[in-house]
C-alpha cells in the first residue's frame, strides 16, 4: 500500500477500522435478525441516507481527503456500502408492510453484508502489513520485503529501459552521539535526520533502514549523475540541520553516501555491496561527502 502516513497515523487507523468492522458486524446481526423474524424495523435504516448516518458512514465520509484515499480496496467501500444500504431498504419496506422479503433481495442483503466486511479486512490487513513493514522510529521502511521490492524495481529498469541508482546513508560518528548524550540524543537524530532526508526525496523514490544508523536509498529512473544531484541535496541539507534533542540542546550531524547504479546483467544485492564499497570510500576520505561507484 505504501501509505504516506506517520507509523502513529497507521496505527490510530488500524484501531478504527477494529471499531468499524466490529459495529458493521453489530448492525448485519440486527438486520439480519429482522429479515427473518420480522422484529422492529430501525427507522433510520429505511433513510435515504442511512449509508451516512452509520458508524461506517461517518467515519468513511468524515474526513475530505481521507487517509486512505489512494487505496483501492478503501475506494470500492463506498459504493458496495451505499448498495447494500439501498438493498436492505427494500427488503426492509417489504418486512414494514407485514411480508417476507424475496429471497433474492433477502440474498442481496447478505452478500454486500459480508463482501463489505471482508473488503473492509482485507483493508485493515493491507495497513497492519504497512506496520509491519515500517520502521516504528523513522517512518522509513524496514528490510522487511526490501530485497524483493527492490528486485521489482531493477525488472522495472531493464523493461522500461531506464536506470535505476541505490544509495546507503549513514550518519557519521553517531556511536558518539549515543555514548556521549545518550540513546534518546541518537533516536532524535535519526527521527528528525530521516524526516528531513524523506522530505528531499521524489514521490517515487524510497528508503529503508538497514541496520542502526544506515539507510538504504532506491531512486528509480535517474541516471548515476542525476541521482547523484538529489542526494548532494541531502547530504547539504543534513549538515546545516539544526536537531533538537530531549535536552533541549541543538545538535548538527553530518552524513556518509555511497551511490551505485543497478546493473541489469548483476543482482540487487551485488548493487548494495557496490554502494556499500562507495559509502567505505567516502569515510575513509573524510565523511560527510558523497563518493560514486563506478562500474567497469
């Protein structure tokens, strides 16, 4: 899904969605209940707005844009919640006038019932998979999956014919950082650190953690010197970023890059290693600097 959403935003939508699905449940059983042994009829649900005045109502409508806007499963909610609400008004007229509803539409109600509520899982389950593949202090993505994301994106770049460059970030001298002022310091380095470097990037680039305090950066479509220039942005912007740590202290940090272009002919993790060599090059020549890795 990729959502472009804070790991806390995630979660707060992940602990609605049990909350929606559970009153969703709530409501099929009473209509349910209903249909079969003509109870009382809710007046509410014989509205011709009654898709808005539920709990899935005013929660998927309450908010303009939602969260989840760009998701696919999230956009067809609305219309198979809309079709069921339509469907249980009129077996609902037929239960109001003392007869039992036809079995299709009786059948109808049920199926958009159900196929709301797992369309509606299927959502909650696409976002806790978000979670997992999230890094909970950076945002970024973890390495969870990132090879075979990574993998798609070279198949991408040989069929499209396009280049695609990996670079591997990491914060220089920040066992210094820990030791010296704690883990707290280090967290707030890399939160505000990543946060800046996810701002520079394109929509289609991405970023992973790594391990510690190296990231792993793909920037599809750019040739070597071009993905070059995006990440001397970084490096630049990193270096006169003021971060404010739990103390209340200011603290400047600087920043290690090796880049290397994925080569169709050789794996993804040749690429890394190559990055990985370019990153070793630029601390041995003094860190904070960007070192290319050539291929022959």
């Amino acid at each position: 899904m990729s959502l472009p959403l804070e790991r806390e935003e995630i979660q707060h939508i992940t602990e609605e969605l049990e909350v929606i699905i559970a009153a969703h449940l709530a409501w099929f059983k009473q209509i349910n209940r209903t249909l079969v042994c003509a109870n009382h009829v809710n007046k509410t649900d014989l509205a011709e707005d009654a898709y808005l005045r539920s709990p899935f109502g005013q929660w998927y409508y309450s908010q303009d844009p939602h969260p989840l806007q760009e998701n696919l499963d999230f956009q067809n909610l609305g219309a198979t919640q809309q079709a069921m609400h339509s469907a249980t008004r009129l077996a609902l007229l037929e239960v109001l006038d003392k007869r039992r509803p036809e079995p299709y539409l009786y059948d109808e109600c049920i199926d958009l019932a159900l196929r709301l509520n797992t369309m509606l899982r299927r959502v909650q389950l696409e976002i806790i998979g978000e979670l997992l593949t999230t890094d909970s202090l950076t945002g970024c993505a973890s390495r969870r999956g990132m090879l075979t994301r990574l993998r798609e994106e070279q198949e991408r770049a040989t069929r499209i014919q396009r280049p695609c460059c990996l670079c591997l970030l990491d914060f220089d001298h920040f066992k210094r950082v820990n030791d010296e002022r704690g883990h707290p310091a280090g967290d707030a380095v890399l939160r505000q650190g990543l946060r800046f470097v996810t701002s520079v990037l394109r929509k289609y680039d991405s970023i992973y953690r790594y391990g510690g305090e190296e990231f792993l950066i793909c920037l599809p479509g750019s040739p070597i010197k071009d993905a070059a220039l995006v990440i001397e942005r970084i490096r630049s912007g990193l270096e006169s970023l003021p971060i404010r740590l739990p103390s209340g202290e200011t603290l400047y940090v600087t920043a290690s890059f090796g880049l290397a272009e994925m080569i169709p002919r050789r794996t993804v993790e040749e690429a890394i290693a190559d990055a990985d060599m370019a990153l070793l090059q630029a601390k041995e020549n003094g860190r904070n600097r960007l070192e290319l890795w050539e291929s022959d």
